[in-house]
C-alpha cells in the first residue's frame, strides 16, 4: 500500500465531513442554562437528558450539549464519552424536531460502565420518545421532521 499526500488528504476530507457543525452546537452557558431551566428533565442509568423544544427561531436546526464532569473520569473518559453522545445525535438528528435544544449530563454512573453506542442509543433514544411523548400530552406541539 502506498503512503503519502493522497491518504492524508481523504482522511482530512473525511474529518472535514464528520466535523460537528456549529450550528448543531450548544456553545454558551446561557443557552445550557435556558435548557437546564426551561427544558423538560428525564434520567437514565447513566445520563440526565434536558430537552427544550422550539426555541422561536422558526428554521433553526436541532443542537445538543454535552456535560461530561470530572466527576465521571480522566479526560480519556470524558473525550469517550462525549463522542458516543455526537455519534448518537449524529444518527438521530433528523427524528429531532427543529429548534429543539438538549443538553445530556453524563453521571457518574457513566464513567464507571463500560458503554457501547448501543447503550448510549438505547437510553437516550428512550429519554427522547418520552420527551415527544410528554410533549404532546401537555399541548406542546413537539413538530415532528419531515
């Protein structure tokens, strides 16, 4: 196999693609904040899930914001973690109304597991359908992707 610039270059091709849009972000304490207060809370084995939906801004995408604490483990841990969580917002952002923000609080339980994508899948993908489910109980409207 032959080394060189076109390997280097289609890795960073491929990074460019992965790479987590700024839009799709949460970046600044006050909108954790706004989550964390006005959002809806729901507790998994190992995470705590905040959702808020419909920010006002009519064509504003779905972002998540991860809170990784020392808490749960060495900086290892914590990058590990915070990419099981991309990697399921990644795959599931489109089920995601739009202008919905949410915010996971990984526990300390989490750093103490070993998880797996599917772990992280299973628990958040339930916290999510009970958001939406909760959501529309209460008469707001959680619009669904088309």
């Amino acid at each position: 196999m032959e080394r060189g610039l076109p390997l280097r270059s289609a890795a960073g091709e491929n990074a460019q693609r992965l790479a987590w849009p700024r839009e799709n972000r949460i970046l600044r304490r006050a909108e954790y904040t706004a989550c964390y207060e006005g959002g809806r809370r729901f507790h998994t084995e190992h995470f705590i899930v905040f959702v808020r939906f419909g920010r006002g801004e009519s064509p504003a995408p779905a972002r998540l914001g991860a809170a990784v604490s020392r808490k749960v483990g060495k900086a290892v841990l914590r990058n590990r973690i915070k990419r099981l969580l991309r990697e399921f917002f990644r795959h599931y952002v489109r089920r995601i109304p739009d202008g919905t923000d949410i915010v996971v609080v990984a526990k300390k339980q989490a750093g103490e597991a070993a998880l797996r994508q599917a772990d992280v899948d299973r628990q958040l993908g339930a916290a999510l359908r009970r958001a939406e489910r909760d959501a529309r109980h209460e008469g707001r409207q959680a619009p669904a992707r088309s």
